[in-house]
C-alpha cells in the first residue's frame, strides 16, 4: 500500500455530535405528521443520501407530503438547529487542523450541502478542506463508495493513498468499498456493527488518536 497522503473525514459523527440532533429532528416530522417510528429507522437512516432517506420518510413512516417536501423541511429545520448551535465533538477542530498540515483533506458526507457548508463555516475549518462531497451529489449514498470514490477525485489523490475517518456502519462499509483505509471513531450511542468495524484498520477512542504518527503506521 502507498503511504498515506489525504485524509477524508466523514461529518456526522465525527466532526459534530449530530446524529441525535437528525434523529430528534427527524422523529419531530414524523410525529407532526401522524407517522410512525420503528425501533430500527435511525440504523436505516445513517447514511443515506437526502434523496434516500427522504423517500423512505415520505414511502415507509409519513403519508402525505412528497420526497422533496420531506427533503425541505427537515433540512430546514436542521439548519434552523446549527444556526442556534453546532455540537462539535471534542478533538474536531483540532484534528483537522493538525492533520491539514502534512496532508490533503477531503470530506465525504450523507448531509446536504447546504449543511456542510454551514457547519464547516461556523467552525472555521472550510478553508482546510481541498473538496467536500455530499451524497446529494453521487448516484448512491453509503454504504455505496460513490462518495468516497468523489472526493479522491476531487482532491486528486488515489483512494489507496487515502485514510477516511468514520463512525457508523454504513460509513465503514462505504470508506472501506472504495480501498481507503479506515480508521474508526466509533460513537458509544450509535456503535457500528462487528462486521463493519472489522473493516477499520485502526479502531480509535477519539480524534486525539488520529495522528500523523498513526496515519504513517497504517
């Protein structure tokens, strides 16, 4: 394998703290719509595109508004959220920064671009990153490699020579289909399945792990 040269971060869950925010968010349209909710919608959910997971809002948990009003307001709402607040996880901001000294970053993310922008914005990291991809812009979301595949591109660097930093099942399994090496930050409230996890090269406790050091040892 080459050496490590880029790295792709995932979002959610990695940089910000917001998988309960959409589950919150989500949960609230479907009640305000008479909807249902099973026990599985949110392991569904995690990595889909907006189309993807809008459809199943608007097929499987809600009757009456369409996908694209689905997309809508939930995206709306979930701006509404990250305009009050962005919950970055501890270590974020600072892993990105360490790591933009020596190597390429991208970004690879299931939330629209509309949020990432934002987010990247309000943290003041955008300027880091060569090229972020939001599965709104690929034929298929995780755990589909589209995304992943996107961002090498972008940032001109060969999937083999790119480590991506991910936390849910989807995530790995899409990081890992488009021969990145993976490294895992798995959060304790949404833990990945064994199967996926065995995918990552490197399992971390937090970003503080996600080092130069680690990136050459993978």
């Amino acid at each position: 394998m080459p050496p490590v040269r880029a790295v792709v971060f995932d979002m959610d869950g990695v940089l910000v703290d917001s998988e309960p925010v959409w589950e919150e968010v989500r949960r609230a349209f479907v009640a305000d719509h008479g909807g249902r909710w099973p026990p599985d919608t949110q392991d569904r959910l995690m990595g889909m595109s907006t189309e993807e997971w809008a459809a199943y809002l608007a097929t499987d948990l809600v009757e009456g508004p369409t996908t694209e009003e689905v997309a809508y307001q939930v995206i709306d709402r979930m701006s509404g959220r990250y305009a009050e607040h962005v919950p970055l996880l501890p270590g974020a901001v600072e892993a990105v920064r360490r790591l933009a000294d020596d190597h390429v970053l991208g970004l690879a993310s299931s939330s629209p671009r509309a949020l990432i922008d934002l987010v990247l914005g309000e943290i003041g990291v955008a300027g880091l990153f060569r090229a972020t991809v939001s599965t709104e812009e690929v034929d298929a979301g995780k755990p589909a490699p589209d995304g992943y595949l996107v961002a090498a591109a972008r940032i001109g660097v060969p999937a083999a020579a790119c480590a991506a930093v991910e936390d849910s099942s989807n995530g790995l399994r899409s990081a890992a289909a488009a021969g990145m090496r993976v490294i895992a930050v798995p959060r304790p409230e949404y833990p990945p399945a064994p199967d996926a996890l065995a995918l990552a090269a490197h399992v971390a406790s937090g970003l503080d792990e996600v080092t130069g050091e680690l990136l050459r040892s993978l």
